[in-house]
C-alpha cells in the first residue's frame, strides 16, 4: 500500500528524487519577508520532499496568501513524534460575507463561532483528513492527520474560531507527515493546496451554509443565556423544560438517549414554571426556587439523573440535545468527598472545630484531607468566591459530614466530635450567605425537617412530595440535638501564591481530570465534575501559570484575581499585525499565553478555574 501512494503522490507531484529547480534571486529577496504566494507552499513542500524532518521548520511564521484565504504556520513540529504542528487560516470579511447581525452581540458571536467550529469538523471527517497513515515499522509513513478540536453537545467559547468584524481565524492542528525521520510531504501538499480550500468554501462562507439551520442554532444559545439570566429575578435557582431528555446513551456517552422507551421530562403543575423567549419559543417546565431543595426517590428512579442534567445547566446545549433550555444558576458547584486531597489556609471552623493539639481550624492545611474535611474544604471555597448554588449526591459524601444521629449523639458527646455536620448548617448557609442547595437524598429523612421543597423521582418523573413528607416527619419527629450554633460561621477571603513548578516546562493535558506540571507534578480535577471537555483543563493549566506570573495578580485575593480574569474573557477578539502588515486575530483566552496561541482551548468557569487552584499542591497563603 505504501509503494502504491508513492506513486500516485509520484504522477501527481512529480518525481520528488529529481534535482529542484532553485527559485530565482527575485523569489529569494521576496520570500525574505515571510510572505509567499501560494503557489509556493506546494513547491517549497516538493523541495524539502525526503530531506530531513527539521527542514520542515523552514515553513515556520510563513505567510501563504490563497485566493480566499492566508495561511500561516503558527507552529512547526520538530519531530514525527512531538505535539502536531499549529496552522492559523486567516479570512477577509468580503470572503466569509457574513451580516453583522449573525455576531452582533457577544452571544451570538461565541454562537456562531461554536457552529462553524462543527462545520469545519463535519467536513474534515468527510474529507477523512482526521486519518493519519497507520504503518508498521520505522520506515513506514506516520502522521498526516489535520483537525480541529471537536465540539461536544455544549456550545462554549472556543479559540477554534475567531471572529472579529466579520474576518474569521481558524486554528487547526496538522500531525506534519513523515516516513521514518524524513519529510514525506505528498499528503501535506494535498492537505493544505487541495482540501484546506474545499473546507474553507463549504464551512466558512455564508453563502454556502444552511442559513436556516445556522439561525437556529445561534437563536436557540440566544434563548437558553437570556433563561439563564431570568433565573435570580424569579427567585430561581434551576429550570427543567417539559419534553426535555435527560438520560444519556452511556456512562461513556454525553449524548442523549435515543432509547424509544427514554422518559421524557414533565414537571409537577405545582412547580410548573412559564417562559416566551426572545425567539418566540413558548416553554413550560419545572423551576426549582432558591432555597433547599431535597430531591428524594428508590434506586435507579432517575434521582442522580435529574441532579446531573442541574449541573450541566452551566452550559448552554446544542439543539436536539435533550438537555437545551435546561439551565441552572451560572455559579452552581457540586460538592463531593476527596479523601486525599490538599488544602491551603481555608476556614472550615464552620464545619470542623476544637480538633487534637488546637489545630487552627480557621485557617487549615493539610496534604492529606479526609472526606468530611475535603467537603468543609469544599464548601467553604466556593462560597469564598461567590457560589450561590451548591448541589450534593448522598453516594458521593463522606456520611459523617452530612449527618450524625441520635445515637452517635449519645454516644460521642459533642464536646469529643469536632465535626458538624452540613444538616445542621445548611439553613444558616442560605439565610445568612445566600448560598442554595440541592441535595440528592436517598437514606437520611432528617433532611425533609431542613428542606423547603422535596421532590420524589419515581420512574424519572419528578413528583411534589413537599407536604406530604412534611407530614410524615410531624407524626415521627426528629430527636436530633442541634449542633449548628446561632450563626453560620466565617469564611476567609485568600491570597494565594502559586508554587514555583507550574512554570517549569510545559504542562501536560493527559485526560480531561488531569493536568500534569514539571513532569511529574500532578494536579487532579475529577471532584470537578461539571468540565466536559479537555480544552477546558488545557485553559485551566494556562491560567494557573498566568495567575503564577502576573505581578497584579498576585497582590489581589482570590476573589478578585478571578473576577478580574472574568472581566478580560468577557471581551471581544482583538488583532495583532505581523511583520508583513497582516492583521491576525486574538482571542481573549489567548492572554493567559500569549507566546503559544492555538486552537485548543475552551472557556470554563471562574468556579471550576477556582477549584482547580485550590486543589494544587504547594499553594501558599500571603497577605
């Protein structure tokens, strides 16, 4: 199979053996200045055709004007086996053609950058420039592979595509081919001279998209953020639409369930809520008020289910999701035990107190947390850096953080139990912090005496039990001693030094819940369980060092250091010129590092970016 490319690449390109011809002294002036004319990019690839594999790095920083289109090589690869190379594909407002009204707002822009992001994808995969050559042994031909970071069912602010007047950047990645430690560049020609061309027209003009389809898509992300901001004003803290399809098609699987037999949602009439959105779209569905809500129901009857579709209300979904219109307050967390994880000068003396040698509760550290300490930990910085919305599995809890009964009561005195559990604290949160809270309740009734509305999920269909439990607990009332005290307790505002290894070398991405500085450093997010996709990690990592650097940052506290990231996300795209007086664009993601721009990055939230410093080792507290 091998030899048989070689020859097609051999009739297509020309006999790569035979002597080049050289450019002539006035190419050669030309070319100084970075700036080839496309027709060069095939003949400088045919040049360097089985030379050595660092001869690709002639194609670095060069600029490669095509009919509708410049590209330019953001990055070059040193090796077959490094990281794939990064390519930056700039077009003109006149060619992309879109009306101003399809990116007039910040919503719309980040809409309609998610959506061309799939259509280029969509036709990278039709295109099989995904594929990379699978050979056996050393000699064989070894990557070839082109893509764009794939989308999944969220719709999310993306450095994929840039946007900005109408011109458009697109990022991709291409894996360089090689055969053995030798430029094997027949497929990069037909890469980037053939198909790049045919994705640029089907995917990133106007004219040749489904319109319709593409102002749907942007109306439906519009309708879901505005939803979103109608929650506070209604005293809400969630919305489930009627219809929607909350089960996914495995544990593997963000999509929805195609089962037949898929349960859609139906709210109880009792929590049925209204809404008209911008677009016209009538939804009716159930909101949950803020407050304590105790969702309860047997074993596999959809309560996790529900409290998972909560959690992923952060984001905005795709059409045909199942889950689009169902959102949540944009600052809900989801707390959960880590035995093992590290912490740094939090206060967690409202939780945990009076402990052996009077350790300093008020601002404790430990390398090696248990899983009631991990959730006091937990709790305490989110609410630090605003959360107002904190949801809990009872399968994912350290039990003895959330309750402890009667009998342990009597058991353990109270002056030998420094812990207090969330169910003694959890209505002074919330009256006093405004903080809310669901909580997934499948074994502790002491929680119905707490809880402002109770939900039973029997059969995935969710049923106001609110008064009905209120009763059963009048005729069997709790003999719980109240361990809480009269006010909830304090919560310190941090300042945090990063430690020195996240700017040593390059961090390392090697799973969604992993980031790995210096090598061998590891930094764990799988208690962050609402990041859906590895470029939100990759951001996370940049930040991290951004936050390790930055004089200004370092004099704020925490609060304020991610209010102030927050602020600059928010911003538009901007330009930088190149030496050649090309115009490329700049996304505001760009900032945390800005000396490795590229594709790969995706916008989480300040509270998962909060999460993630508070779990790294080695973090210091400053004053």
């Amino acid at each position: 199979m091998s030899n048989n490319r070689g020859n097609y690449y051999k009739q297509k390109y020309g006999n790569k053996r035979q002597r080049q011809e050289p450019y002539s002294r006035q190419q050669r002036q030309y070319n100084q200045s970075g700036v080839y004319d496309s027709r060069d990019l095939a003949q400088h690839l045919n040049r360097i055709n089985n030379q050595n594999y660092a001869k690709y790095q002639e194609l670095l920083n060069c600029e490669y004007p095509f009919r509708d289109f410049t590209l330019i090589f953001q990055k070059v690869q040193k090796d077959p086996y490094a990281s794939a190379s990064h390519i930056r594909v700039l077009v003109k407002d006149t060619i992309t053609d879109f009306p101003q009204d399809c990116y007039s707002t910040t919503d719309r822009r980040i809409a309609l950058c998610d959506y061309l992001t799939r259509q280029v994808v969509k036709q990278i995969h039709a295109l099989k420039m995904d594929r990379q050559f699978q050979s056996n042994g050393w000699h064989g031909v070894k990557g070839g592979n082109f893509e764009m970071t794939q989308p999944g069912q969220q719709v999310l602010d993306r450095t994929s595509i840039i946007l900005f007047q109408g011109n458009i950047e697109a990022r991709f990645t291409f894996n360089l081919p090689a055969q053995g430690r030798t430029i094997a560049s027949g497929r990069a020609i037909e890469v980037l001279t053939e198909q790049l061309p045919m994705i640029v027209h089907r995917a990133l003009k106007f004219a040749s998209l489904n319109q319709q389809d593409m102002k749907e898509f942007i109306q439906c992300y519009e309708d879901q953020q505005w939803l979103r901001n109608q929650l506070s004003s209604k005293d809400l803290i969630a919305f489930i639409p009627d219809k929607a399809i909350l089960p996914r098609e495995s544990g593997v699987s963000d999509k929805p369930l195609q089962d037949i037999n898929a349960v859609k949602f139906k709210s109880p009439e009792s929590l049925k809520i209204e809404f008209e959105c911008p677009s016209g779209k009538q939804l009716t569905g159930m909101g949950i008020r803020q407050g304590i809500t105790m969702i309860a129901g047997g074993g596999y009857h959809g309560k996790s289910t529900l409290l998972e579709g909560i959690e992923q209300g952060i984001y905005n979904h795709i059409p045909g999701d199942g889950r689009e219109y169902l959102v949540c307050d944009p600052t809900l967390c989801k707390v959960r035990s880590e035995d093992g994880r590290s912490i740094e000068g939090t206060d967690i003396s409202a939780y945990i107190d009076n402990l052996p040698f009077n350790v300093n509760t008020r601002s404790f550290s430990s390398r090696d947390a248990s899983g009631s300490t991990s959730m006091a930990a937990g709790i305490q910085e989110l609410v630090e850096v605003g959360s107002k919305t904190l949801i809990y599995d009872e399968d994912t809890c350290a039990t003895n953080f959330m309750i402890r009964d009667q009998r342990m009561q009597r058991i353990i005195q109270k002056e030998n139990e420094p812990i207090t559990p969330l169910i003694y604290k959890i209505r002074s949160l919330y009256e006093e912090m405004g903080v809310s809270s669901i909580l997934v309740i499948g074994g502790c009734g002491d929680y119905v005496d707490v809880s402002d509305c109770i939900i039973e999920m029997r059969d995935y269909t969710p049923r106001d039990i609110t008064q009905f439990a209120k009763e059963i607990a009048s005729q069997y009332p709790s003999d719980l001693r109240q361990e809480g005290g009269e006010r909830y307790g304090s919560i310190a505002q941090r300042k945090l030094i990063m430690p020195s290894y996240t700017l040593e070398g390059k961090s390392n991405i090697p799973r969604l819940s992993t980031i790995i500085f210096d090598k061998d450093k590891e930094l764990t997010l799988s208690a962050v369980t609402s990041l859906v996709e590895r470029g939100q990690t990759q951001w996370i990592a940049s930040a991290i060092k951004y936050f390790s650097k930055n004089d200004n940052i370092k004099r704020m506290g925490l609060k304020d250091a991610l209010n102030n990231l927050e602020q600059i996300l928010q911003g538009e795209p901007t330009t930088t010129t190149t030496s050649s007086s090309f115009q490329l664009l700049t996304s505001p993601m760009d900032l945390t590092d800005p000396g490795y721009v590229h594709g790969e990055n995706v916008r989480p939230t300040i509270f998962q970016l909060a999460q993630a410093i508070n779990r790294l080792r080695g973090i210091r507290i400053t004053q």
